[in-house]
C-alpha cells in the first residue's frame, strides 16, 4: 500500500511531528527485523516487547517513517516521517479499514470457537476455482496479523476470506469494523478463551458481534446444527444460509447445506452433500481426514461457495484438494507402521472431543500400542478444573493404552478417569519428560501404533510434533 504522509496522519488520527507532508511511503511492518526500504513502522507495544525500542534501528535499515506513542521521545533524522498517535495498534487498525473502504473485493469473515482455520482453507479453496483469492496466513487472526493482511490485498483481488479469533472482549467487534465483511461465518459456539470471555453466554455475546457488522445487506452463513447459532440466525434480518449435518431446510434461509451417508476410511472419508434450496442438489464429495467437524467445515465452505456462484460440483472437485494442516489434524507416517495424528496446536474442550473421537476411528484401522499425548487446555478460568475432570470422563470410552499428560490439572483428569488412571495415565512436569518416555517407547521396540497429540498452544505439543517428524529418535533405536 502507497500513501503519503499527511494522508498517513488524516487517516489514523496522528500528528506529523516530523518529515515532509508529502512523503511517500511504500509498505507496512510492525516487525523491525522484516523491514524493507520505503515502509512505515508501527511502533506496536506487546507483553515481551515495545517496537518504540526499535525505531532507531527501523530507520537505518530503510524505513521512511514511523507511526509512535504521542510521548515517544528519540533523536531521528530531519527527513525521517514521525506521525504519534495516542495508541499504535488502533492506528494500524483504522489504516486497514481505510484500505477495505476502497476494495472492490468480497470479503468473508470467519469466526468461531473451534473449526476457524481449516474452514478459513476449505473456503479460500472453493472459492479460487472462480475467483483471485486472498486469505489470511498462519495466525494471522487478531487486532495484528487481520489489518496487516488487509494492507498487503493485491488491487485485483475478487475474494478476501479472512480469519478473526478473540480471547477478550470487543475484539471481534473491532475486527468486524477492520474487515467489513460481506459474509459473516461462525462455525460453532462453544467452550473457548474463558478466561478472557467468562462463560459460554460471553463467547456467544463475542462471535455475534460478527453479525452486528455485517447489517442488512450482508449473508450470515451458520452451522445449524449449533442451537444457539440457530437462535441468532433467526433473528437476523439480512440473507442466510445453513450448513450442517441435520437434514432439513432451515426457515428463512437461502439454503442449508447438509450431509449424510458419512462413510470412512485411512484415506479420508466420502459423504453424500445435499443443498436444500429453491431445488435440490445432490453430490457425492470425498475429503482427506476424519471426523464429524471437517465434515461440517466442507459443507460450510459448499455454502458459502453456493452463494457465490460455485456449483456443487466444482466445490466437490476444490476439495479432493484439502489436506488437514499440520497441528490441526494431519495424519502422517512417521515410522515403519507408527502413525501420528497431529493435533497439536492448540485445545478446548469441544475440539479436545473432536480429536478423541478421530483418534478413535483411526484406531480401529490402525494396528498396534495407543498412546494419547495430552497437553492442560488453557484460558478456561473457572471451568478449567471442571473441564478436566470431565475430560478424564470421556476418556473412558476412548481406546488407548497408555496417556501422557502435562499441565496444571492432573488431580482432576485422575478424578475423572476413575479406574483407568492408576493403569494408564502417566503424569508429567515438562515436554522432557513426555519426550523421554517416547524415546524410550521406540528404544524398546515400538514399530506399530498410533500417537495422537493435542493441547493448547502455549503448552507446545507441537515442539514434540516437530521432533516426531525429524526421525532422530528411530534413527538411533
């Protein structure tokens, strides 16, 4: 993105301290180790850092300017842009939602406690088969990475599907007013971020927030197979549209896309999809991966497709191509007849749930020892103990031979495992000790099995992914 530095100013809210009015500047970066001559830095202020300490650094290596606190203070070069505003995130904020002003393209934004991301891939590839398709990258999902997203959308993009996460009140709200949707997708409300949304009743106040932006004139496309998504869909007032596993229209949508005759296997699974609209559609659509949830995703991703003028079809066709993502359900096999499933970046209880039961499946197709690799579900407040407990419950109906398992509430997983705890859970202070006991299963012999992994993110399962995948351990058994 080009803009001077006065327009810069006007649209933020800032003040030129210093530079000329005129000023062109070429790019955005809140990373000063990723800046490129001619960007403007956003000097962004997190819990383990502060871009204010890097300004300096940011104009040697090219930068032409920087957006700062209003008391920021530092000796720069006459020439070098300086604009202050009184908060530098809100600033790259309203920067991006100029920028969606002048789009052209669509854009489609996805929330939701579980299913974001792979319901982000499976849309962004139905959707390339008739349009110039961007999508968010990585966790580029919160008040950062959706702006900076939106500020790189090459001029002749025809769809933007952009992901919008929150764990604290107002973000999905502020994200909404960023991105400006055209369609608002929520895939499900559940137990997620209680920490920072309280209870169940707050995450359901937070993802509608999504509908509020889009008005009248936009599409809401909801799992209908979640009550309280059905309660909000029917009191919104502008188009809608349904997906889910549940067989029937929904009142007061355009169509409600559903599936049945679910059928899997090590490959992937084959369902029949149906579009109840003004006609039916029937397709047979098949999918790499297991599990209830992708089915949900791809008829979500069908739905919105359907809207945009994608044929069953071709969506049927767009999605032989998914792939579950490392981290997020990806299946892989590491060694001779071992096999991973990698669900290791991060955990509530609904997707904790989810992965079980795929691990479940998988394990009545997969010969050999059962090992469950679980990591603490965090930011749950209150419901933390109580998730747990009920975690080690369902445990009890899930197939493994032995769990592994690190985090704050071992005390209440036992509780709910009840006799199974003292025969198979294993309990551990660290990601060391998880990776000697693996070490050690492999050094005795294990050559058949299935490992699952799954935790929150900052428990970091997915380090233990990474060192599965690099072999160094079959190598020296």
């Amino acid at each position: 993105m080009k803009i001077r530095l006065k327009e810069l100013a006007e649209v933020i809210g800032g003040e030129v301290r210093q530079g000329k009015p005129g000023l062109m500047l070429n790019g955005v970066s809140t990373d000063s180790r990723a800046v490129s001559r001619g960007n403007v830095f956003f000097a962004l202020k997190g819990e383990r850092f502060d871009g204010h300490q890097f300004v300096k650094d940011v104009e040697q290596k090219g930068a032409f300017a920087a957006v700062v606190r209003r008391d920021f203070s530092c000796k720069l070069s006459r020439d070098f842009g300086l604009v202050s505003v009184s908060d530098p995130l809100y600033a790259l904020g309203e920067l991006a939602r100029f920028k969606r002003a002048g789009m052209k393209a669509k854009v489609i934004g996805i929330t939701g406690s579980v299913g974001k991301t792979t319901t982000k891939e499976m849309v962004s590839l139905v959707l390339s088969e008739k349009f110039k398709t961007v999508k968010s990258e990585g966790n580029f999902n919160n008040l950062i990475g959706v702006p900076l997203t939106i500020l790189k959308i090459p001029v002749d993009t025809e769809v933007a599907v952009l992901e919008l996460a929150s764990n604290q009140r107002g973000e999905i709200a502020r994200l909404s007013e960023i991105a400006q949707p055209d369609i608002g997708v929520i895939t499900r409300i559940s137990e997620a971020h209680l920490m920072g949304l309280k209870d169940l009743d707050g995450v359901e106040r937070e993802k509608r927030a999504l509908m509020g932006a889009l008005g009248t004139g936009g599409i809401f496309v909801f799992n209908s197979g979640d009550p309280r998504l059905c309660r909000l869909a029917m009191g919104f007032a502008g188009r809608k549209a349904g997906f889910g596993l549940r067989g029937e229209r929904l009142r007061g949508a355009e169509i409600t896309v559903v599936a049945g005759k679910i059928k899997g296997g090590i490959q992937g699974q084959k369902f029949l999809v149906r579009v109840l609209g003004k006609k039916e559609e029937r397709s047979l659509v098949e999918i790499c991966g297991l599990g209830e949830h992708l089915v949900e995703d791809a008829l979500c991703a069908i739905a919105v497709g359907r809207i945009l003028g994608v044929s069953l079809k071709q969506s049927g066709e767009r999605l032989k191509c998914f792939k579950p993502m490392p981290g997020r359900g990806s299946l892989e096999n590491i060694w001779k007849g071992v096999w991973l499933l990698d669900e290791s970046y991060n955990a509530n209880p609904e997707s904790m749930r989810q992965a079980l039961k795929v691990f479940s499946e998988y394990s009545r197709m997969i010969s050999g020892k059962k090992i469950l690799v679980l990591g603490e579900m965090l930011e749950l407040g209150e419901s933390g103990a109580k998730s747990h407990q009920e975690l080690g419950e369902f445990l009890q109906d899930i197939p493994f031979d032995e769990l592994f398992y690190t985090g704050s509430f071992e005390k209440e997983l036992a509780l709910g495992l009840g006799k199974y705890a003292g025969k198979k859970l294993r309990m551990c202070k660290s990601l060391e000790q998880i990776e000697e006991a693996l070490k050690l299963e492999f050094c005795e012999g294990l050559e058949q099995g299935l490992i699952l992994l799954k935790g929150s993110h900052g428990i970091g399962l997915w380090n233990l992914a990474r060192a599965l995948r690099e072999r160094s351990w079959f190598r020296r058994s």
